[in-house]
C-alpha cells in the first residue's frame, strides 16, 4: 500500500481537474459492484423456489408460488441486464476519463521538454526520450486508471460478498477466506521480479530506439561507409534480446497466474464440497450453495485483479520516475515569475563579465565582457572550441551564463521571457535545420503569419527563388526530413531566406554563407548586407571574407577575450589574429577570402595549454567553397 500511496501521492498535482470525471467513474464503478454482489442473491431465491417446488409437489404449481417465480425471475434479469448496462457505460466513460489524462500529462511533459535547455536535450537521443516517453505515460496512466476504476470497485465487492457469505453460511465464507489470500501472496512475490524486468525493459527498449533514430537521421553517413547491414543487424539483435527478455518474463506471468487459478479452483472445490456436505445433511439449500459458489468465482476475480494491480502500481513508480524526471527535470533559462515582455528599440547587446560552461567545474567561457552598438556588425573569430557559438546561443537564453549577465536595449534578459526575446533575434546555423514540409512552410517558419508573396520576395533576397522555380512543386516541393531533398547551398538559402523573412533586430548568424559556392556567396551576401543594415548582428565566423567586412572583430581564446577591433587595427597590433591571417595570406587564403580562421592549433600560446584538447595533427584544410 505504501506503493500505491506514494504513485498517488505524487501524481495528485497531475491529476488537478479531473476529481470530478473520476468520482463520478468511481461511483459508477461502485454501484456497479454493488449490483453484481446482489446477483447471486437473486440466483439463490430462485433456486430455492424451484427446489420448493420440486420436491413438495412436482408438476403442481400454486398461483402465489408461480409469482414468486416470476418475481425471482425478474430480479436475475434485472440484476444481468444492470450488469451488462453498467459494465458498457463504465468501461465507455473510463476510457474517456484515460484519455483525457493521457492528453494533459502528454501536454505537460510535451510543454517541458520543449522548455527544457539544450544541454538536457544533447544529454538525451531523440529516439531514446520519445519512446521513454510514450511508455511512461501510457503506464502511469494504466496504473492511475486502474488503481481508480479497478481496484477500489473491487474493494468495495469484495466487502459486500464476504457480508453476504457471512450471511448465507459462516462455515461457507470460512472456507473461502482461508483460500481468498493465496491469489494476493503469490501476486505480491512476483510483482518484484516484474517491477526490476519493466525498468530494464524500458531502458533496452529507450536506448535501441535511441540508436536506431541516430542511424536513421544519419542514414547519409552510414551508406557512405557501408554500414547498412551492421547497423540493421545491431538493431534486430537488440529486439532479439529484448523480446526474450518479454518472453521470459511471459512465462513468469503465465506461471504465476496459473498457481493464482489453482488456488481459485481449490476454493470454489472445497465450497462445492463443504456446502453439498451441508445440503445433505440439511443445513444449508441448494440456492444457498449455487450463490456460495457465484460468490467464489466473484470474488477471485478481484483479488486477482487487486494482485495485478499491485504488480501495476510497482511498475507505475518505474513510470512515475521517468515521467518525474522530465517535469522535475531543472529548467535555468525558465522564465521568472515577474518576467518582462521584451521590446527591442535600438538592439545594443552587451555582455557584463558572462561566464559559462555546461559542466560545472570546465568552464567554456570565462569573463566575457563586450558590447555590440545598435546596428553594429561584430564577428567572433577564433580556434575551435574556444567558445563563440556558446557566447551567441546565450544571447537567446538557450543556456543561462553561470555568472554575469546580458543585457538588450540595457534590460537584463534574465528578467524578459524567453519567447519575446526569441521573437527579436534572427539565427541563421551553419547546421540547418528543415522540416519534412513544403519549401513554402519552412521559410515561413517562425512568421506564421506571413503571405506567399512575402516568402517568395524572402527567397528572391536569399538568392534561393530560382532554384526553387526549378522544383517539380515549386514552393509546394516537400523538402523531406532535414531537407534531406536539397544541397547543402539550397538548404542554407532556405535558411537565409527564413531569417530575412523574420526581419528580427537583432541577428546571429553562424556561417551563414558557409555552405555556398563563390557565386551564390556573392548574392546572398549582398542581401545579407541589406538585412544587417541598422541592425546589431553578431557572427560566427571562420572565412576571412566575413571578418573583413565587419565592423569589429572580437578574437576568443580558450574562452576569453584575447582582442578587439577592425580588421586593420587587430593586423597593426600583430597579436594571434595577425599570425593567423599572415599564415593564409601565405597559403593564398588571402586572395580568395576563403581561408578558414579556425584551423590554427592554439599550441603558440601556453595560456591555452589547460583548456585544449590533445589529439593528434591534422592536415591543412583545402579551400572551401
């Protein structure tokens, strides 16, 4: 019971709302048992009435005894056809009430996750938490249901027979108790073994879909090394493996259940027995034995399934943990009680002594000072790893900094809530992300409201209209799941495309023109300049070509700030960034504006020794495009 107790009493705050629907099933449920606890009462008068009628005057039948007949008759009718109204709309409205549950803690748990930052999310394969999830509630929800609608309705007939056993014949009702707590001991040795088989199951089952979702969004890589066959193989193993875990665990059950049925069957045996015994001997009738016996079958019935629905509420708590992982889950971006629309005027971004890392202990940032004037282009540049994509997804609260603060337009964005931040901030990734929808849908993503016409000149601005008007739909082509139909170039277009039509006043982007050939990058950054016009824009930059044109250059080194200024004051100050730029001029990076500023290892510096990561030398990148 302390089981049951501690389900309920953690989910009590999920179920708000619903202690009306589930009353009124509850005393559905229990008129129910009251009326099945009856039957056999009804059963008993009318056997006795025949009996009567058999053995004192056969083939007569009196007017008054023939109405009596008729009056039992109608009562077992009656009761049967109750039974069989009832049992319809309980298990109609039951299921109305587990569905409406399901619907709000799916809304719950849907509603967190999507809140929850990205560190969580990177913790967690997407196949992995989907399927835990799903088997988690639909559990929880059995168990709730279960213990609500079953378990109670049970009690209640359990009561009810037994007072009217002890009624009939207390050496009848005896004889049923000393069998009646067999069904529930053998339930409850097992329900261990089952509680221990559910956790491993769900955590087999979460981490070889969680796999097998990883193997499927990167299906482009694992034909490129021909892995198909060993990935299908690891995939079939591990179904393999779990479903002889679900086969064992089966004959676990099938096992348990038959000694539960032979306990049941030696019940109604020793009924049968003791109440012929007492019928013969003239102490007892045969109406009181046949109802004795309908109470037996009645009776085992909810014992066992109050022993099943011990073994569920054992495994509800596996349920209850997964799902209260999730919903207790810490939330460090979430939005304060007092949180602030934001309104974004001017779009000055400044970041006071912000430091960051997502373990704690390993920082990645580390007392990051700067500020970015309205309508000011800055690029970060500096080594992989060293921070810059952290510094701009801080910018949007996708993480909170572990100490210092942002602030936009001088409001601290700690006090705004997240969506009115997001609203004022374009992004643009360099790992672009489309839906499997239309073209027309994935720019306009963002901007529901926006008109065809709108996207369309979104598109024009992105250099991304032509190739569209090539497609067999146009704007209407599905694009396939993560735009797996279109380049890498189309993709990165849609993306621009995306964020013109947003028109934010404030932007990131990361490499937006990584993606493009010479061409395309010449078009696309045309439109760029247009869209960052008057508009703050940080960049995460690694070709030349892009840092050139900014109006300050921020270099990051294992997590600080190492220098600030143009293109030709970070030159004259002959620090990193002049070495690095110096080493492509020589390659030739400098002629193309092509060279990528992250491919220099930070081993020049001895300041950045305890912050990079040893491995081993890799060639010079070629020239991108």
């Amino acid at each position: 019971m302390r089981d049951a107790h501690t389900v309920l009493h953690r989910a009590l705050p999920w179920l708000r709302g619903f202690e009306r629907p589930i009353a009124k099933v509850v005393a559905l449920a229990l008129v129910l048992a009251a009326v099945s606890a009856a039957a056999p009462l009804a059963v008993m008068r009318l056997v006795d009435v025949l009996t009567k009628v058999a053995t004192t005057a056969p083939g007569r039948l009196r007017p008054d005894t023939g109405l009596t007949i008729l009056v039992a008759l109608g009562l077992v009718a009656g009761a049967e056809l109750a039974n069989v109204w009832l049992a319809r709309l309980l298990a109609a409205r039951s299921w109305r009430v587990r569905l409406d549950m399901d619907f709000a803690l799916r809304q719950r748990v849907t509603s967190k996750l999507h809140e929850l930052p990205l560190t969580w999310h990177q913790q967690h394969t997407v196949g992995g938490t989907v399927s835990r999830v799903n088997t988690s509630i639909n559990g929880f929800v059995s168990a709730i249901g279960d213990l609500a609608f079953n378990a109670l309705p049970a009690i209640a007939y359990l009561g009810l027979a037994v007072a009217a056993l002890l009624e009939l014949d207390w050496r009848l009702a005896l004889a049923v108790c000393v069998f009646a707590p067999l069904p529930a001991v053998i339930g409850m040795r097992a329900a261990r073994e089952q509680t221990q088989r559910d956790r491993v199951l769900l955590d087999h089952w979460t981490a070889t879909f969680g796999r097998w979702s990883e193997v499927l969004s990167g299906i482009r890589t694992v034909k490129g090394f021909a892995m198909e066959h060993a990935e299908q193989q690891r995939f079939l193993d591990a179904v393999a493996k779990g479903n002889e875990r679900v086969t064992q665990g089966a004959r676990r059950d099938a096992r348990t259940g038959s000694l539960q049925g032979l306990s049941a069957a030696a019940a109604r045996l020793s009924v049968a027995t003791l109440g012929a015994w007492l019928v013969l001997r003239g102490h007892g009738t045969v109406g009181t034995l046949v109802a004795a016996l309908q109470y037996v079958g009645g009776l085992f019935g909810p014992i066992q399934g109050l022993t099943n629905v011990y073994a569920t509420v054992r495994r509800a708590g596996v349920s209850l943990e997964t799902v209260a992982s999730i919903l207790d889950a810490p939330d460090p971006v979430a939005d304060r009680p007092d949180a602030q629309e934001l309104a974004v005027t001017a779009g000055g971004v400044t970041f006071e002594h912000v430091s960051f890392g997502y373990t704690e202990g390993r920082p990645v940032l580390r007392d990051i000072s700067l500020t970015v004037q309205p309508g000011e282009t800055v690029a970060l540049v500096g080594p992989s790893g060293c921070g810059k994509t952290t510094l701009v997804s801080l910018l949007e609260r996708l993480h909170a900094p572990t100490a210092g603060r942002i602030l936009v337009d001088g409001v601290d964005i700690a006090h705004c809530t997240r969506q009115s931040l997001r609203r004022q901030v374009g992004t643009v990734m360099q790992d672009v992300h489309l839906f499997n929808d239309t073209i027309l849908a994935n720019i306009s993503y963002g901007t529901p409201g926006a008109t065809r016409d709108q996207a369309e000149a979104a598109a024009r601005a992105a250099n991304a209209h032509e190739f569209i008007a090539k497609l067999p739909q146009g704007y209407d082509t599905v694009v396939g799941e993560r735009g797996a139909g279109l380049s890498g170039g189309q993709k990165q277009r849609i993306a621009i495309a995306r964020a013109l039509l947003k028109n934010p006043p404030i932007l990131v982007l990361d490499e937006a023109t990584s993606a493009l050939d010479n061409e395309s990058e010449a078009l696309v950054q045309a439109a760029l300049d247009r869209l960052t016009r008057d508009r703050t824009t940080l960049v995460v930059a690694h070709r030349l070509s892009t840092v050139m044109d900014a109006d300050r250059i921020v270099v990051l080194r294992g997590g600080r700030v190492d220098a600030i200024g143009t293109h030709q004051e970070l030159l004259a100050q002959g620090g990193y960034y002049a070495r690095l730029f110096a080493r492509h001029t020589r390659s030739g990076g400098h002629a193309s504006g092509l060279a990528m500023l992250d491919d220099a290892p930070e081993a020049a510096d001895p300041a950045d020794a305890p912050t990079r990561q040893i491995s081993r030398p890799r060639p010079r990148r070629r020239l991108a495009a």
